[in-house]
C-alpha cells in the first residue's frame, strides 16, 4: 500500500510539473489605477487556463493630469483587489514599482521590488529561454531593470502598447499616454537589444466595447462587479462606449492569429533596429474571445 501512494504521488507531481511548463510564464506590467481597460486585460490573463503569471506589477502614471497623489499605489491597490476576486489569486505576487518615471541624470532607475523581481527572474533562464512581460503602462518598471542590470536584455521579450504608427508613411510617433508617462524608459527600451512587439493605440482604436452590452454579458459574481463598477465610477466613467485599449495587446499574445504583426527597422533616433508592430488587428473576435474566455472560467471549465 505504501509502494502504490509513493508512485501515484510521483505521477501526481509529474503530471502537475508538466502542465505548469506547458502555460505561458509571463509577468504583467499594469498601470491598473489609471483608466478602466487594465482591469480588463488584467482579468482576460488571470482567468486564461494556458497562462502562470509570476508577477502582477504596478505602474507609475504621475505625469498624467489626472494623477493621484500616489499613482504606483494606487494601481497596487487596485491589482491586489483584482487577484482577491480570482480563485488563484492569492498565489500570485502583487509588487511595487517605481513611484515615478526614470530620473533625467546620474542613476535614471526607478528602483523597486517590481523591477528586481524582473531581474531575478530572467537570472533564472537557461540557454535561449526568455521572459514574457507584458506591459501595459508606462516601461518604467522594465527599462529600470535593464539600465540596472544591462545582462537582462537579450532574457526580455515585451509586449507593450505604446505610441501610434502610421504604416502607410512610415511615421512612429511617440506622444500618446503611455509614451509621455515616461519617455525616458521608452528612449532606453528603443535603444536596447530586448526583443519587442508593440501594438500602437492607432491599431487598437477598433476594439470598442458597449457598457449596457459588457454589464449584461458580465454577469452578478464579485469580479464582474468589481469590472463594471471600475467603467461606472471612474473619473470619466459616464461614457457609454470606449476602447478598451489594453485588451488588444493581450489579445496580441494569448490569440496571435487574430492580428497581423509586421517588422519594421526603426529610424536612427528610434534605434535603428528591428521591432514588431502590429498593424491590424480582429476587433470583433478578441471581443468575443473575452467574453466566452470569462464564461468559461466562471463555469470551472
């Protein structure tokens, strides 16, 4: 009998190490306190099966003119709320970025536990593995770890949305909310060597969601009322429709299929070398695969 526990024992760890390596490791990079659609993106992640998150960081946005006294904090706040109200929630760290963009001179790093998390981490990989880091603010958190660690780059691969492009010109433009929130770790993460896929807001615009539509199709548990009070008493919360940015770049990583990504060499000052942007993407499809994603979850499948 004690033979028989030991091996089930053994193909029930097995089994668990092989499922855990077959998820998606990523850590999430969220300016959560900010506008609605973090929220929304943080749960499209949290509720997908396929997908571990390490790390649910917060993000700095005092530059904008809507800030709070304490933007990092309030986005931490927020995230820590958001992992309460899913069933593995707690297993996942809430950390703390830097409380304000990168300094102009001397040591530029924010540091904090979030950035040193990300450093930790990426010490961690073998061989040609790389870490997964989906940021949805400003790249505070993450250009900090590599000005603090420069050995880190070549472990990174980012998924931001950030900056609008104009594909028939072949115009990168960098003044849109999540450029402007910290331009310096934008300007060091273009001049890096970590990999990057960007979604530009101009490509996201199409991904509009219905407020009478989302609370209906949402439901009555915590989490979904803890989505639909997020849209109703946000500072702008009387908009019938917006874009929920941050699900596009989500969308981008988890269903690559549903977007069209091109590479393009940046120009000198944007450093001269090879990213990818996503050009299109299928507004419709993400939509539903949020909804049938939250159904799913919410029935245990």
């Amino acid at each position: 009998m004690g033979r028989y526990f030991v091996v089930v024992l053994i193909l029930i760890v097995a089994c668990h190490a092989s499922l855990s390596q077959d998820k998606h490791r990523i850590i999430v990079d969220a300016d959560t306190g900010n506008e609605v659609d973090d929220a929304y993106a943080i749960a499209r992640l949290l509720i997908d099966p396929g997908v571990e998150i390490i790390a649910l960081n917060a993000t700095q946005w005092q530059a904008s003119h809507w800030a709070v006294d304490q933007s990092m904090e309030e986005s931490y706040r927020l995230n820590k709320m958001i992992l309460g109200y899913t069933r593995d929630g707690h297993q996942i760290k809430a950390l703390r970025g830097g409380v304000n963009r990168m300094f102009d001179w001397g040591d530029k790093a924010q540091h904090s536990a979030a950035t040193y998390n990300i450093i930790q981490e990426a010490d961690r990989l073998n061989g040609q593995q790389k870490l997964d880091i989906i940021v949805l603010g400003a790249l505070t958190n993450v250009a900090s770890a590599v000005l603090i660690e420069p050995g880190i780059a070549a472990k990174l691969r980012i998924y931001w949305l950030g900056t609008t492009y104009d594909f028939e010109q072949g115009v990168l433009k960098k003044t849109d909310f999540n450029c402007v929130m910290d331009i310096q770790a934008l300007d060091v993460m273009l001049h890096s060597t970590v990999e990057m896929h960007i979604m530009p807001h101009s490509t996201a615009v199409p991904l509009r969601f219905h407020f009478e539509e989302t609370s209906e199709r949402l439901g009555d548990d915590p989490l979904s009322q803890f989505l639909i009070d997020r849209w109703k008493y946000h500072k702008d919360g009387a908009r019938l429709r917006r874009t929920l940015w941050d699900i596009a770049i989500v969308a981008a990583y988890l269903r690559p299929e549903w977007t069209e990504q091109v590479t393009i060499k940046t120009s000198k000052e944007n450093g001269g070398r090879v990213i990818g942007f996503y050009k299109s993407i299928n507004a419709e499809a993400i939509k539903e695969d949020f909804f049938k994603a939250y159904h799913n979850y919410m029935d245990g499948e």
